[in-house]
C-alpha cells in the first residue's frame, strides 16, 4: 500500500529538483515497508551471507531471507549452491540452523533425501516396497530449487525473484575500481559478528553514508573535527545501484593499531598509496563495504520488519600473513575499532527511528554541503517507487 501524498512527494524526489526527504511513512508504514521489500530486494541482487560462513565441504546453512527460507550448501567439490530450503514432497523445511559433514540432506517428515547439489536421492518405500524408487527420469525433476545467486568479495548475492539485470551489470563500476589492486582471492575473514537493529533498513544504510556524524558519535575516530568530518571526501555516484565516498587519507587518523596489519601488494608503489585511501560503498539494495589499505569492512542489512534491521559483519584482512599469531593483537584492535562504531550507530539508528513517529519527521532538511550522499539515496529510493504503482496498491489519502 501507498498512499497518495507519499506517491507525490516520492515522485517529486525522484525528479531531481527537490530538496526534500522521504516522508515518515516510508519509515513506519508496513503496507510500503513490504512494497519496498518486493521492488527494492526480491528483484533485485540481494546480500544474504558470507561464503566464508561455510568454511568446509559437507556444509548446509539455512538463511531466513525476508521471512522466507533459504538454502544454501557447499558439495563434496567445494562449489556452492543456493536453494529454496524446501522439500519437494509436500514443502516442509528441509535443514533447520547450520549442519557439517553431510552427504545427504534429509527431509524430517517422510525421509525424502537430497545431495548437497540439490539432486534428488531417495524416498523410503517409494511405491510401498522397501528398495523400490522414482525412474531416473522422475528423479531428474525432483531436485531442489535452485536460486539464482553470484558470490563476490565473499558475498553470497541472491535474486529471488530472477527478473534483476545481469550481475556482472550491477556490479561492474566497483569491480572496474577493485578488481586489480585489490583482488579478493588475498582477502581472509577472521571475524563475524551479528546485530538486530531497531530501525528501518533505510536508516541503517543512510547513516552508513553519512560522514557529517562522525565527530559526534564516534569521537575517537579523528584527531580533530576537520578530520574526522572527512572534509576532503569525495561523494561518488558510480551507477544507479553504487553511491559512496572515497576518502584520499582515511586510514592516517584511523590506524590507532599498534602494529600496523600487511596492505595490499603493490600498494607502495602508488601515490598517494593505497593504504591510505578510503573506498566506502553502498551497493543497493543491502550491502554496505568499506576498503582500507589492509582491511575489509562489509555489512549486509536484512530488513526483518518496518523498524527492525538484522546486521550481518564481516571483517577481512589482506593476505595469509596478516593471519599470523604475529597480528593477533592488530586484529582484535581492528575488529574491537569497528565493532565499538558499530554499538555506537545502533543507539543512533534506534533515535532516528523513534524520530520517524512524529509526521514532521517528513520536513527534514538536507545540508548542501553534508547530505549529498543521502539525497542521492533518497533519490534511488524514490525512483524505484514512484510511478508505475498499480492500481491494487494505491488508496487514498
Ligand atoms: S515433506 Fe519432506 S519428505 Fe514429505
Ligand atoms: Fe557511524
């Protein structure tokens, strides 16, 4: 559901001209929060986990994506598969949690059996008789559903609908700016953690891109307010689905560790080197990444309700040396940086939210000097949902 006075000031927006913001209902309002859901994420490339969650052959994980269930394995060879965590036979759920070492996954309600390539195995007493089974050619059309999904920069991307542009399409001015300099075969995942946030989506991804806050939430991150405020950065829009920020000299007030952790390889050999720069990005419509000379920062949103967020972290250190005993310390200094950041942001997340119930929340102002990343938010939002909004979904005001 939308109503009309939101559909105007959304239309408004995505026109370009306005310097208004998104109304609260955007923020509160169930009926858009699951148009959104459809339009934003299930045709879209979503986020939905890390491949390094699942370390080992012999591995299946289920993932609860936008309420829905969700499979994804990694079979015998090492390759990963994405399914519908649903049985064939009549739709129970097929793996609850995490599960290792497996071979076969086994339905609980009548013992219907898959590989962890989604085949088909067995169904006990198929036609009544103890060793009896389907023909190959009925088994053949009794595999798991697969669903369509990309792994980049460890990042498990879904399109549940199947209807979202080629991924290579979506992601290609990123993977342009990264790929060569900073390729993810060197990247190790040494930590993990989860939040549940009370806040819509949007929030969680708006102040991600907000730099105006720094000095104020997050005191310790510069020697000065100049600094932490990040006055030299550079607002990018690489394409309709990538904003960020690119940040000439982040990682010379940031790194407060002790021993510094390995960059990567040819850093030194650029100026300004690499370790220095910055690169932070949104990608829509869920994955937030933040890339240092020596570390990786990537979080993915799962909207779970209209004001409530799950946060998924990972953090990622450069090369097989950085895992070294020798780092241990610079490691947890790092994840202890980022984690500390992250606390602080959910109390501010929690704020914004409960701001959102006053209407006048709809009448914020932009700082011209500040918000650019946020208007282009805003903006992308707006596209998406404005216009072409069937009559089944409109009411009035
Ligand atoms: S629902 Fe899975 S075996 Fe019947
Ligand atoms: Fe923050």
């Amino acid at each position: 559901m939308i109503n009309k006075k939101t559909e105007r000031s959304l239309a408004a927006i995505a026109g370009g001209g306005s310097n208004a913001q998104l109304p609260s209902s955007c923020y509160t309002d169930s009926g858009y929060h699951e148009l959104e859901l459809n339009r934003f994420f299930e045709n879209s490339w979503m986020a939905i986990g890390f491949a390094s969650e699942l370390p080992r052959t012999g591995m299946a994980k289920s993932v609860d994506v936008l309420g829905k269930p969700v499979l994804v394995t990694r079979d015998d060879q090492g390759k990963f598969h994405v399914f519908a965590n649903i049985c064939r036979h009549r739709g129970h759920i097929l793996v609850e949690g995490e599960c290792t070492n497996k071979k076969l996954l086994t339905c609980p309600y009548h013992a219907w059996s898959y590989d962890l390539k989604g085949n088909f195995v067995v169904a006990p007493f198929w036609d009544g008789t103890e060793n009896s089974s389907p023909t190959s050619e009925e088994k053949s059309s009794m595999g798991l559903i697969s669903i369509a999904f990309e792994i980049w920069y460890d990042i498990i991307f879904v399109n549940l609908s199947g209807k979202a542009e080629a991924f290579e399409k979506h992601i290609q001015e990123l993977q342009i700016r990264w790929h060569q300099h900073r390729p993810p075969s060197l990247l190790n995942c040494f930590s993990q953690q989860s939040y549940s946030l009370n806040g819509n989506w949007k929030l969680v991804a708006e102040n991600f891109l907000d730099n105006y806050h720094l000095p104020w939430i997050h005191p310790e991150i510069g020697d000065s307010i100049e600094a932490s405020l990040g006055l030299e950065v550079e607002n990018q829009r690489l394409s309709k689905d990538i904003i960020g920020c690119v940040h000439p000299t982040a990682g010379e007030e940031k790194n407060k560790i002790e021993k510094p952790l390995p960059c990567w390889p040819d850093d030194t050999r650029r100026h300004p080197p690499l370790s220095l720069q910055q690169d932070l990005f949104f990608i829509f419509p869920n994955t937030c990444l933040v890339m240092e000379g020596n570390y990786l920062w990537s979080m993915i949103l799962m909207p779970t309700a209209v004001d409530q967020t799950d946060e998924k972290i990972a953090l990622y250190v450069i090369g097989n040396q950085a895992m070294n005993h020798e780092y241990a310390l610079s490691r947890s200094q790092l994840a202890d940086i980022i984690y500390r950041i992250n606390d602080q942001d959910s109390q501010v997340i929690k704020q914004l939210q409960t701001g959102r119930k006053m209407h006048a929340a709809s009448c914020g102002i932009f700082n011209s000097r500040h918000d650019q990343l946020g208007k282009w938010f805003h903006q992308r939002i707006s596209e998406m949902m404005s216009g072409d909004i069937g009559p089944q979904h409109k009411q009035s005001d």
